[in-house]
C-alpha cells in the first residue's frame, strides 16, 4: 500500500512539474510588475514607451503612466509610489532635486555625483544613456549666418550693440530655472529688453523660430525640429549648462527585488546615442508618427526586441 501511495504522489509531482513547465512566460512573469512614468514632451513619451518595451521583452507586466508632467511631478510620483521607474536627467537633478549650485559639465562626474547623493534618498540610479539633452539656444541657419554668431558670447556681444533688433523665445520653467535664462545671461554678460522676451509652451518655439516670429528661442539639444526646420544651435562656448545625460530612476527596493534591471538598461545604453535619439524625436515631431510605434521599430533595429 505505501507503494502504491508514494507511485500516486511522484505521479501526481510530475504531472504538476509538466504542468508548471508548460505554462506560457507570461503567466510566470505575471508577478513582476513595474509602473512606468515620464514627463509629458516627446523625447520624453519616447523613452517611457522604450522601457515598457524593454520591460515587456524581459517579462515584466507593465502599466503606461508616461506623460505625467514636468520634472516635479513624475519626481513626487515615484517618491510616493504611484510609479515604480521614470527616466531622469542627471543636470535636472543636480540643479532642481538636489539643489547644487556648482554646476557639473563632465557627464561621468555628474552622474556618479547625482547617483551618490540620491542613495540618502532612497533612489537608485541605472546606467545613463550617452546623449546629451541639454539646454541650448538656436537660431536659423541663414540667419545667424547673415549676422555672424556661431556661439553664445557672440549672441551677446550682438545683443550688447544691437538690444532692440533681435528677440527671444523661451518657455516659463527655462526663464524661472536656477540653471536657466536670468543665470545665463549674468554669465555671458548680456540681457534682452523685457519687450523682446516672448513666453511661450515648448512645443510652439521651434515653430515660432522657423516662421521669424522670434530671432533666438530655446530648446533641448536632441530634439528633431533642430535638424528638420535647420536650425542651428549656438555654442556654449562658457560651458554654462549643465550635462543632461538621461538615466532610469527607481526605488532602491525596486533595484533590491529586480536587480536585472541593471542589465536591461546597460543594454540600452549601448545604443541610444545623440543621433539616434534626435532621429526618434524627429520622426514623431516632424514626420508625426505614432511614440509606441517609433520606439518599437527602433528597439527591432538594434536588436533590443
């Protein structure tokens, strides 16, 4: 009898062990989830829906919460554990999460800076990608051309002599920034009449730029419009903005229980350069295609997915 009792219990063992082993990945992987955060402009959208792809191919279940807001937003959020990952930038952290006046130029020094600092809170920081989004300010190409400024202290040397014949464009968080328009223009040495400062939302500068609605505007040094309406940056020559290398953030508990994750995003890293991130933005800025969709065809390209 006791047999027959222990050929019933190693059967009834193997047939759930084949069960077990049958079932599809992804009822397995339905225990680990990750809530997925970004800010709400393209660069950003696009790198949320290349995590949650990333995620996905890893077997993680996610759930989309990109397009939050501003930095502050999607900061709280994952503090508050209303999202579980965001990418960040390394400058925006220095300068507005952790309040640092000395402003770092090198991107190794500023991410080992930010990523050092941000242990007290109980953030972890993944490996950061190698393209720059800094600030920066642009001008046409024929424009500046025509009045010979390739670099930032040329704009103020054109704007000491000429204050009433060139404008600028520029959002409301870049005019109130602590790494942003009043400190700039203390450090190159100029300053636009108020009746030449035009606010307005990120998204119309580059437009307002290329329609001579403004002579100057700001931008972010990655996105698509710079190349598709040419466009050209001006050069920090003083090196006054920060390094803006984006990098996943997560809870430290997060990193602890995946600790994977690590390697999904050094991956990444590998491949999302400069070119390759202003690529992406200017298909869904200037070629209007669909965030999820760019991102899925880019990740297939590289052999990510």
């Amino acid at each position: 009898m006791k047999k027959f009792t222990k050929t019933i219990v190693s059967i009834t063992c193997l047939a759930l062990a084949a069960a077990l082993f049958a079932m599809p990945a992804t009822g397995l992987a339905a225990e680990k989830k990750m809530v997925v955060g970004s800010k709400e402009f393209t660069e950003q959208r696009i790198l949320g829906q290349i995590m949650i792809s990333l995620l996905e191919k890893h077997g993680f279940e996610t759930v989309d919460k990109t397009g939050l807001g501003g930095t502050l937003v999607v900061r709280k959020a994952l503090e508050n554990d209303q999202i579980d990952i965001a990418m960040e930038y390394t400058g925006t952290t220095l300068v507005t999460h952790l309040k640092q006046k000395t402003i770092i130029t090198d991107p190794v020094e500023c991410y080992n800076f930010v990523k050092e600092k941000d242990e007290a809170n109980g953030i972890a920081w993944l490996p950061y990608m190698p393209f720059n989004n800094t600030y920066c300010l642009m001008m046409r190409q024929d424009h500046a051309e025509k009045l010979g400024i390739a670099s930032l202290s040329d704009l103020a040397n054109y704007v000491k002599a000429h204050p009433k014949d060139v404008s600028l464009g520029i959002n409301a968080e870049f005019y109130a920034r602590p790494d942003g328009y009043r400190p700039l223009q203390k450090k190159y040495g100029f300053k636009f009449p108020k009746d030449k400062i035009v606010k307005m939302s990120s998204g119309l500068l580059y437009k307002a730029l290329r329609d001579s609605q403004v002579d100057v505007a700001m931008g972010f040094a990655t996105d698509g419009r710079i190349k598709g309406f040419d466009l050209l940056v001006l050069k920090d020559d003083l090196q006054y903005f920060p390094v803006y290398n984006p990098a996943p953030m997560v809870k430290q508990e997060t990193l602890t229980k995946y600790p994977e994750l690590e390697t999904i995003f050094s991956d990444l890293a590998k491949h999302l350069d400069t070119a390759a991130m202003t690529n992406l933005n200017f298909q869904v800025d200037g070629e209007h295609k669909n965030v999820k969709d760019v991102a899925t065809e880019w990740l297939k390209s590289v052999g990510l997915i």
